[in-house]
C-alpha cells in the first residue's frame, strides 16, 4: 500500500510535469511562427499565411475584427479566438475549444512601429495555432502514467516480499531452533548462513554465546554436585555423633562430643564461606578497579605467621596495577599459606615487572607438584594426598577463588617449573602510564 501511495504520487507529479512540458513546446513553436509570419509583411499587399508541418492555424485579424489573412485550413472561418491581447502585454498564449475540439494558439498584437509600417498604423492581431494534441485533449497520459505507477508498484512490492522473504527464512530458522532450546537441553545449535552477512554473524554469535551457557551450567552443576558432596560429608558425620549423644548418654562424652560439633560446624562455616566467596566471584559484577601497588601487598599484606616457616620478601621495581586491594591481597595470602603449608625450610616471594607485565612469584622448597596435577589444583575441592595430611580440614577452595579472581583481573596464575617445591607466578597488567586514582 505505501509503494502505491509513493508511486501515485510520482505518476502525478511526471504527468503533470509532462504535460507543462509539452504545453511551453506548443506555446514557444506557435510563438515563434507568429513572430515570424509579422516579420514577413510588406506594406501594400496581403500577407502570405505559410503554415508549418505542426501549426497549421494562422490568422490575420484587423483592428474591426475582420480576418484579413488565414491559412488554407481557416479559410472561411471565424477569428480563432475572440481574445484580443492590450498593448502592454501583447502575447498572449490561449487554449480555445468550441464544439468538441480546442486549439492551442499565440495571440500576438502587431507593435505599433510594425502596425505603422504595414498598415499606416492600424492595429493588427496574429493568431498561430495547433490543435491539441491527444496527450493533452484525453486522458491517455493520466492513464499510462497510473498504469505504470500500479506494475511499478506490484512489481516492486514483489521484489521486496521475494527479498525480505528470502532474507528472513534464517532468521525464522534461527527462532525456531531458539525455541527448542531449554535449560535441560543447551547442546542444540541454530544454524549457520553460509554467507558472512549480518544474519551470519548474528548466528555465529549465538552459537558462541548457547556454548558459553552451555559451559556455564555444566561447570554449575558439577559445581553443586562437588559441593554437595563436601558438605554432605561433615553434616553426616554431625548428625552421626549427635545421635550417638542421644542414644547412648551413658556411654559417651557430652564434652567431647560438643567439641567436636563446634570443630564440625565452624568447619561447615568455613566451607560454606569459601563457597560463597567463589560464587560470588564468578558471578557478580566487579567492583570499580583502583590503582594497587603490588610491592606494598608483597612487603606490608602478607600473612606469614601461620606456620614456623620464613617468608622473604623481594621487590625488584616498581609494580602497580588496576585491580582490588582486598582480592589482591587475598590472592598473595592464599599462595604464601599454600606455600608455607608445604615448605620444608622457606618462602620466597618476589614482585617485579616483566614483559610488560607485573609478575609475582611464590616459590617454596617442599616436595613440589607433579606436572600432571599442576592445572588440577585449580579446581574446585581438589586437594592432593600431600595437602591432605598437611591440612586435614582445608576447603580445597584456595587456589580456585585465587584463580578465580586472578581471572577477573585479567590475568593468569600458573604452576611452573622450578627445581625444587612449587613455583606459583601471578601475572596482571601493568597500570597503563598516566593512570590516576580518579581516572581509574
């Protein structure tokens, strides 16, 4: 409906212009033949009527009406028109119709010099004209032009239904695989246009992101299944010996058996703590980041009082980054405590910059880890048969929110070779040149 309104309105604006067209044409021909039939009088005779192929209509009109001078197919015939142009506008161009038939003519006033030359000063009038042409006397030109408009139209709207069809079969491809997918279901996939247009780039993005969900929620679910499992096994051993305190007073110690729920319970807490910690830090939205001096973590943060184990420190240059504070500092504790839990007689921690980066390093001399279980460690509850008898009632939690929230500083923490104990190396991005506090 729209291409028909706008093609309408194109059709009447061509006709229309058409038509001015043709009519100044008819006008400016029978003009020019009438200024060309003045310019051939000569006093004392009657003026030759020489028509044209096209105006065919000439007539001399004198100041009494009377036709002095017509072309053969006037002969005998009225003036052509009863309008006699004034003195101070003396062409005049006319449309005359009489008896189903109109003319379009030049009505031209001889000039005085010219009427004085001629005819001693008389007024004369010239009258050159054609008969209208069926473009402009009928209706055919409305007709074509409305005709045209209405293919036009038709043909155009089928051009653009065939393209915006053809354009939008894959992207109802895509919503219809979108439906079909489900929390239950995220390996469905919505197909790919082989051409790298919009739609192609559209479907190649969802896919990208259905992987990513898909990854998501499975790590999701293996999450929750690993923490129902560790907290399963404190809660059962819990409510073991709470029954056995019901069961049997006489036989068991209320003592012992309170001092051991409460060791149970802040275990349950700490357990749950970390949970949430890690959570929290692969879900929520980060803080906005500030200006942090790793060096001062490394030399003032440091927890190292935890074990009988040395901690030394070494800055090598200046190392600042864009980051938090809390989780940063977080992170370095959690690697010295690793570290000291597995020491045999020292800690060395070192902050320098590297390669465009800011590189910390905690290395101790313990037994070390192989390089099979170098990237497994970083799983959630994962915790070797050393780490176990070093520390029975650890989470499993502390190199995965490290991890985790080295990630989300985009950058890495990595297990790398060393030749003895563990080598941990954090890496970040350096805090970009001219980076103030406010700016960050």
């Amino acid at each position: 409906m729209l291409s028909l309104l706008v093609f309408t309105v194109i059709a009447v604006g061509l006709d229309l212009m058409i038509r001015t067209r043709i009519r100044d044409h008819i006008f400016r021909l029978t003009q020019r033949v009438a200024i060309d039939w003045i310019a051939s009088m000569k006093p004392g005779r009657p003026p030759a009527a020489v028509p044209t192929t096209q105006v065919n209509l000439l007539q001399l009109i004198d100041s009494r009406g009377r036709v002095v001078a017509a072309s053969p197919a006037l002969a005998g015939k009225p003036p052509l028109s009863a309008v006699r142009p004034p003195y101070d506008d003396r062409i005049l161009h006319l449309t005359e119709c009489s008896h189903g038939s109109c003319v379009m003519l030049t009505a031209n006033r001889v000039s005085p010099q010219e009427a004085r030359f001629v005819w001693g000063g008389e007024s004369h009038i010239v009258y050159a004209g054609m008969i209208e042409p069926p473009a402009l006397a009928s209706h055919i030109l409305e007709v074509g032009t409305l005709t045209a408009a209405l293919l036009t139209s038709i043909f155009t709207t089928w051009i653009v239904w065939s393209l915006v069809g053809r354009t939008l079969r894959p992207v109802e491809a895509i919503r219809a695989r979108t439906a079909e997918i489900s929390v239950s279901d995220l390996s469905l996939r919505v197909p790919e246009p082989a051409c790298d247009d919009e739609i192609g780039r559209l479907a190649r993005t969802v896919n990208k992101t259905l992987s990513r969900l898909e990854e998501a929620v499975e790590q999701q679910r293996h999450f929750a299944s690993i923490v129902s499992h560790e907290l399963k096994t404190p809660v059962t051993g819990l409510q073991t010996q709470l029954e056995e305190a019901v069961l049997y007073p006489d036989h068991v110690d209320q003592g012992e058996v309170i001092q051991a729920g409460l060791a149970t319970t802040e275990r349950l807490r700490a357990l749950i703590d970390n949970i949430l910690i890690f959570a929290r830090i692969r879900t929520a939205a980060p803080d906005p980041p500030e200006p942090v001096d790793l060096g001062a973590l490394v030399q003032e943060e440091l927890i190292t009082t935890t074990r009988p184990v040395p901690v030394h420190t070494q800055v090598k240059s200046d190392v600042k980054v864009l980051g938090n504070p809390v989780q940063l500092t977080e992170v370095l504790n959690n690697l010295v405590v690793n570290a000291q839990r597995h020491a045999a007689t020292r800690v060395e921690v070192s902050a320098e910059r590297k390669d465009g980066q800011a590189v910390v390093t905690v290395s101790d001399d313990g037994d070390g880890i192989a390089p099979e279980d170098r990237e497994r460690v970083f799983q959630p509850f994962t915790r070797l048969d050393g780490g176990q008898r070093k520390d029975p009632t650890g989470s499993g939690l502390g190199l995965a929110i490290s991890r985790a929230i080295v990630t989300a500083h985009h950058g890495t923490l990595e297990i790398e070779d060393s030749p003895r104990g563990a080598r941990f190396v954090l890496r970040l991005p350096l805090l970009p040149p001219g980076t103030t506090d406010r700016q960050a």
